[in-house]
C-alpha cells in the first residue's frame, strides 16, 4: 500500500485481505520504533480503532527494537492472525529491526500457512528487495526483508517526486537487475503476489523501466510482475 493505513480508504482492501482468513489482525508499528512512545502509541490506538470497526479481534504487536523482535512472547502474538500488517514509518529501520529474529520467523511461518502479510508505506517496501534509511542515508544494508525478493516499491508515488527529485531514477540504479520497481500512489494497493497482482485503492501503480519507461495502471487493472 503507498500510504492509508488504518484510514477509510483502505477498509475494501483490508477486508479482501481478510477474506476466508481468520478474523485477527496482528499489525505491528516497527517502523515507527525511532519516532518515540507517543508515535508508537498513536500506531497502535489506529490500528486497535480500525480492525474493531471492521469486526476483526486487534493484535498490536509492539516491537520498537532488536531486543523486542527477538522476544519469543511477542513472536507468538503472531501464530492464528489472518493478516499481517507493518505499518509506516522508515522502511530501514524496519528491515534491520526485524531481519533475522524470532517476529520475524513467526510472520513467515504465519505467511506460508495462509495468512495475508501486508505493508503500508515503509511497510511495503521493507517487504521487498529494497529497504531504504530514510532518516540515516546509508545507515544499515539498504536491503530488505526479501518476502517479494523480485519488487522494489516506492510508496508515496504520486507525492514522492516532489519531495525527492530522482527518487525513481535512484532506484532503478540501487536495484538489482532482477529486480521491477513499482511506484505505489497513496491510498493505493498492490495485492496478491508472488507473480498476479491488481490495483486496488484510488489511484494507481507504476512500473518502472529503463531510459524513463514508465507503464502506468489503474484501479481494477491485472498485472505480471514475475
């Protein structure tokens, strides 16, 4: 999702993603962790309000650091959840928070056992290949946790430009060459995976190419991303 987590325009989504799943949502605001307890809190008092509101039993999963994803209490919070949910913040922060430890072992198993696995902005892309510090340039490896090893997402896409001139282009050449990247418009979804997806949401998705090509797709479009 390039950005709306937790907001009205991403309640269709989330209820697909719920669909035949089980009614538990464990979301998790690492991404957030540096931002303080305030920040944190406001994550997490969002998320309760949302899934409430869409009959679903609220699973906060409160990991700021290191030490709390390796936590075996907080990583069992996650087994019987239909969806999976990282929300927004910084997306390197994110990877480097959760690669390699007991939460993350857990999403992947909840993942490869049916549940939905979703992310919101820095959630989305440290789903992917790439995993930029956006608060630290060049702290941490860049990469991330590798679920949809052959995407790189800039979420915010129909903001993004302006805020950073060339992020497209930094991409493209930060990318591995096996690697598609995707620029995600706010209160916009990509779903499904690994290789079928749709648009779903508002706006639309981009698929970025070599010397400036750029397929753009609207809501309700289909789209191979092998």
């Amino acid at each position: 999702m390039g950005s709306g987590e937790f907001l009205a325009g991403m309640v269709a989504v989330d209820r697909g993603l719920l669909a035949g799943r089980p009614r538990r949502a464990a979301f998790l605001p690492t991404a957030a962790g540096e931002e303080g307890d305030a920040v944190v809190d406001s994550w997490i008092d969002l998320g309760r309000q949302h899934f409430r509101r869409l009959g679903v039993e609220p699973i906060p999963v409160r990991v700021v650091d290191r030490a709390d994803a390796d936590d075996a209490e907080l990583a069992n919070l996650i087994g019987g959840a239909g969806l999976v949910y990282l929300s927004g913040g910084n997306p390197g922060y994110l990877a480097e928070t959760l690669r390699d430890t007991k939460v993350w072992a857990a999403i992947v198993e909840a993942w490869s056992g049916g549940a939905a696995v979703a992310g919101c902005s820095a959630g989305a892309g440290a789903l992917t290949a790439v995993a930029p510090d956006v608060r630290v340039p060049g702290r941490g490896s860049g990469l991330g946790l590798g679920l949809v090893p052959h995407l790189a997402v800039i979420p915010h896409f129909d903001r993004y430009e302006s805020w950073q001139p060339g992020i497209a282009e930094r991409f493209l050449r930060d990318a591995p060459d096996d690697v598609t990247v995707v620029g995600i418009d706010e209160d916009t979804a990509l779903v499904g995976g690994p290789d079928h997806w749709e648009v779903q949401g508002r706006s639309t998705v981009t698929v970025l190419g070599p010397a400036g090509r750029r397929h753009v797709h609207p809501v309700g479009d289909r789209l191979d991303l092998p």
